[in-house]
C-alpha cells in the first residue's frame, strides 16, 4: 500500500442516510455455478428498485468483462476478485446504495474478509448462502459449465476440481431445489426487516399484491 496517500473524509454515513432516505448494505449471495444465486439476486435488485430504493447487483460474470478482466480462476486470482469486490460493494453501501453481490465466492476466509471490512465501516453485512447439491447443479448447468469441468476442459471448476466451503452461519439459507425465486426474495426481504434495514411502508409486493413489508430509516 502506498504511504503517500492521505483520506478524505466527506459526508458521514448517517448524513447520508438522513439526506437519500435509506441505509447502505451489502446483500452477499455465495453458492455453487447454477445454484440459482444470479437470478434470486435480480429479482432482489428489481424488487428494491421498483419500491424506490437505490440498489445495485454485481455480478460474477459481468465484472469479468470488465473490472476484473484481468483474472483468472486460479487461487491467487479468486482471492484478489473477491477482495476487489468486497471493496466495491463496501463504496456503494457506504454511499447508501443497496449493495447485492452475486459471485460463488467459494473461499471462507475471502467472505469472512467482505464482512469484516463492513463490519469496520459499521455497514451490515448479509450474507446468503444458495444452497444447492453438486448433483442438483450438475442437471440445470445452464452453461454447460459441468460437463465441461468433467472432461477436463475447465480447470479449478467449484465444486469439480476446487472446493467450496459452506458458510456455517449464514444470515439466509435458500434451499434452492424447493424454493421459488419469489420465495426466495421474501426470505430475504424477512432477514433485513428483522434487521431494521428496510422501511416499513405500504407498498406493491412480489406477485403485484399491495402489502406493508419493509421496504431504510
């Protein structure tokens, strides 16, 4: 790290808060290639947008393309696109924008650093474990992903040729063999209303049905 840098600060967090009528987060999808993650954390984004909420999803695949063009799947290069993501969806909830990640993101210790930079910033950390059996993945494999790993043309595949370490205390478990997307954002939606993150308002819910849910301060 350079030393020839110095911080400047702005706007606290709370004035933030106050000024943009909402808390910053990060919402932290992990789970296996085709576990569902992407597509729940989509109907998430669309969901708190079209109640008003400025929210973003950064996506595993999308930041490829561009930020982290520069990666590979190796250990060392999987470490540095999570620390680099960790840290961009730090900046877009200290600014008081739902942050929603979506990346396998296999390693405890690379998740465990995520929450910990929030955490030092004082901005929650949710994290939201897909769960999904390799078998069960194996049979959507919307990319055709799996099969490739398996004939070797994929090295350092999740779940094939490089593991994946379960979180052991996730703030949501979605079981997503027999849990519908919509279900799954309610599940969600349920953890951070207990957590005071959402505004309670009137509001249209998932499914089009006017509901008070928690839609910030």
């Amino acid at each position: 790290m350079a030393t020839n840098i110095t911080w400047h600060p702005s706007l606290t967090h709370s004035e933030r808060s106050l000024l943009r009528h909402q808390k910053g987060f990060t919402v932290w999808f992990t789970g296996l290639s085709a576990s569902g993650k992407s597509t729940i954390a989509t109907a998430l984004e669309q969901h708190l947008l079209h109640n008003d909420y400025a929210a973003y999803r950064l996506d595993g695949d999308n930041v490829r393309f561009g930020l982290n063009k520069d990666l590979g799947f190796s250990p060392a290069d999987r470490e540095e696109n999570i620390r680099r993501i960790a840290e961009v969806a730090l900046l877009f909830a200290d600014s008081c924008t739902v942050a929603i990640t979506s990346f396998i993101s296999p390693a405890k210790k690379d998740r465990d650093l995520a929450r910990k930079l929030h955490e030092e910033r004082g901005l929650a950390f949710v994290e939201v474990y897909v769960q999904i059996s390799v078998e069960e993945a194996e049979k959507r494999d919307p990319k055709g992903l799996y099969q490739r790993a398996r004939r070797g043309e994929i090295q350092e595949f999740t779940g094939i040729s490089a593991p994946y370490e379960e979180p052991r205390e996730p703030e949501v478990l979605i079981r997503s063999a027999e849990t519908a997307v919509d279900e799954a954002v309610k599940q969600v939606l349920a953890v951070l209303d207990e957590k005071g993150l959402l505004r309670r308002e009137t509001r249209r819910g998932i499914g089009g049905e006017i509901e008070t849910w928690a839609s910030g301060v």
